[in-house]
C-alpha cells in the first residue's frame, strides 16, 4: 500500500476520496491548499476558505488522519489569476479550471507532496487514470458523463499522471453521496461548488472589471449598424448571449467577433448565423497526455467543458502547433479556449485555440 496525499476541499467528492483510498489500506494524509482569501462566507461574513478548511478537519478527524495546509495564494494570483486577467486583456478566453490544474493542484501541490516523500496524490475528480504494462498512465473519462472533468485535466504532465489516483472517477455522482453516508462524512449532504477554481461563484464582469478598467465601444450588427454600446471586449466571448446590452427587435443577440482594431463587439441576432460557425481552428502549445503524439490522425475535438466532441482530423504544422479540421463546422469557437482531444473514452491532448480560430 501506497503513502498518499490526498487533495482535500471540504466538499463531498474529496472527502470520499480520503475515505475509499483508506479503506483500502493505502496510509492517507490530508491536504487543504489555500488559494484564495478574498471570497467572503454571505451569512458570516468570514473568508470563505476558512469554512472549507474547517470542514476538510472535520472529514479528517472523523477518518483519523492528518490534515496539511498549503499557503498557495502569492503563487496562484501570479500563475492563475493573472494569467487569467492578461489573457482576458488580450481578446483571449481563457479557463481558470485547467490553469489551477496545471499550475497548483498538479503543480505546486504535487511538488510538495514529492518533496515530503509521498508516493501519490490523489483528488476528487471524475476522471480515470490506467495504467498498461510499461507503466503509462492513460487519462480516461469518468463514468458519469454528467460529472466527468477530464476535459480540464489535459495538461497534467505524464511524471505526474503516473503519481496520481482518482477513486470517484469509477463512480456515478449519486452513488459517491450513497458512500458519503455509508462513512459517516460531515460533508455528505453538502452542495457541490461552483464558479472559478478556489474563488467560488461570483459576477464575473464585476471580478474582471475589479482588475481591468473599462474601454468602452460600440456593439454593431455584421452590416455595421450601431445597436448599443459595451464596456470592455474583454468581458465578452463567442457565442456569448447573456448580458449583451442590445435590445433591437426584441431579439436574442449573439458575440459572433470582436473587431479589436476598432474596439467593436459584433453580434447577430441569430445562434445559427454562419459567423458563428468555424470549420478548421489552429491549436497551439499542444500538450500530450502520455507523452507523445498519438498515431490517429483522427480525434474527436471538445471545445468546451460538457461540449459533444466532434470528429476532426489534425495536422502537424510545426512547434507544437496542429491545425484542426472539423467534420462539420463547430459553434462559438473562441481564441484562448482549450480544444480537448479524445479518442473512444481517452484524453489523449490538447492546446489553446489561437486568434484565427474564428477568422
């Protein structure tokens, strides 16, 4: 058996985590990361990480185990956060999901757990990992479709695949409550969270503009005309609906491009304009989940989290960067979103659409 430490929240999925590898014999050490000091608790008042904090404590006692704290906040604004804020700035849209992933919870925590001489880690996510005879770690999804998070997984190097577990990935999310209660966990009726990784749900145009000032403009039909006005390109994305302060014909209108030159946001008024449709997208800083580069030329493509994939073929076009084309043409492609790639049930890669892949 294993020493393992085990990434833990406060909420259910982690917790269930640190009660399956233990039941299994494995010697299991909790391990809280603080990220995150600004979201307050709206009925206490407190920092919210502390209320999670103290249920993580409240799990390990009841499992009698160890409970670590990881200070990661300087490091988790610079690598995440402002990341996150520049990319924004740019045009891009950017996932704070697969940045945490790659720099904290798989990154600095899986430094540390190394360097204090564990074995593995392991966190609460739905997705699998196996492992074939020359000890390849091949990420799969999880079996709850509803639930699978391997698509914000994908930049997890392969040194760190082959260190980690994921237990619920083999689970349903209803059966991981049932098991919750079956331990006695503090946490089993507790909500899911939701919003960005370790800073919650929030007005996201408020947490932006927190960081970045206004620079007004013009929202314009594709013919030119002026139908409102926004505040910044960078709080908006392709395909977005909600919050376009357009109200003309008392339509549903649709971010189709940003014309950044002009500082224009241009919508249509209909989710199946063709200017929301790309047919090839160029992915760059391409990533392999095992390592290496897949002999398929074939792969099926998510865009986007809980997206259908759809079927592509890809081409090597140099310096880590592919070209994708799309067996039939795919909606609401960003510049900055992460485009997974997956044969059968296998995350096998992925990269970050880049500016033309809505040209």
């Amino acid at each position: 058996m294993a020493k393992v430490l085990v990434g833990m929240s406060g909420g259910v999925d982690s917790s269930v985590t640190a009660a399956l590898l233990q039941e299994q014999g494995h010697e299991v050490t909790g391990g809280f990361i603080k990220n995150w000091s600004d979201s307050k608790d709206l009925w206490t008042g407190e920092c919210q990480w502390r209320g999670e904090r103290r249920d993580a404590l409240r799990v390990a006692a009841k499992l009698g185990i160890d409970l670590l704290t990881f200070d990661f906040e300087k490091d988790y604004r610079a690598r995440v956060l402002d990341r996150m804020f520049a990319e924004y700035q740019a045009g891009l849209t950017p996932n704070p999901d697969v940045l945490c992933n790659e720099e904290v919870k798989f990154g600095l925590f899986f430094e540390e757990a190394m360097r204090r001489g564990f074995e593995y880690v392991a966190t609460g996510h739905y997705a699998r990992i196996s492992r074939d005879a020359e000890g390849t770690a091949h990420l799969l999804k999880g079996v709850d479709p509803a639930k699978d998070q391997s698509y914000f997984l994908y930049r997890v190097p392969q040194q760190v695949l082959r260190r980690t577990l994921l237990p619920i990935g083999g689970y349903q999310k209803k059966d991981v409550r049932e098991l919750a209660q079956k331990f006695g966990l503090p946490t089993a009726q507790k909500p899911d969270s939701q919003g960005i990784c370790f800073v919650g749900k929030l007005d996201f145009h408020e947490f932006l503009r927190k960081k970045l000032p206004p620079t007004p403009g013009e929202i314009v039909s594709r013919a030119g005309e002026v139908l409102g006005h926004h505040d910044g390109l960078d709080a908006y994305t392709i395909g977005q609906r909600q919050g376009i302060q357009v109200s003309k014909d008392g339509k549903a209108w649709y971010v189709a491009k940003k014309d950044r030159a002009h500082n224009r946001l241009i919508v249509v008024p209909d989710r199946e304009d063709p200017l929301l449709y790309t047919a090839q997208a160029v992915l760059h800083d391409v990533v392999w989940c095992t390592g290496h580069r897949p002999r398929s030329k074939t792969v099926d493509v998510a865009i986007r989290y809980h997206q259908h994939p759809v079927r592509s073929t890809i081409e090597d076009v140099g310096d880590d960067t592919y070209r994708l084309v799309f067996a039939e043409p795919v909606w609401g492609l960003a510049p900055g979103q992460s485009a997974v790639l997956f044969i059968g049930d296998e995350c096998v890669g992925g990269g970050y659409l880049a500016e033309d892949a809505n040209p």
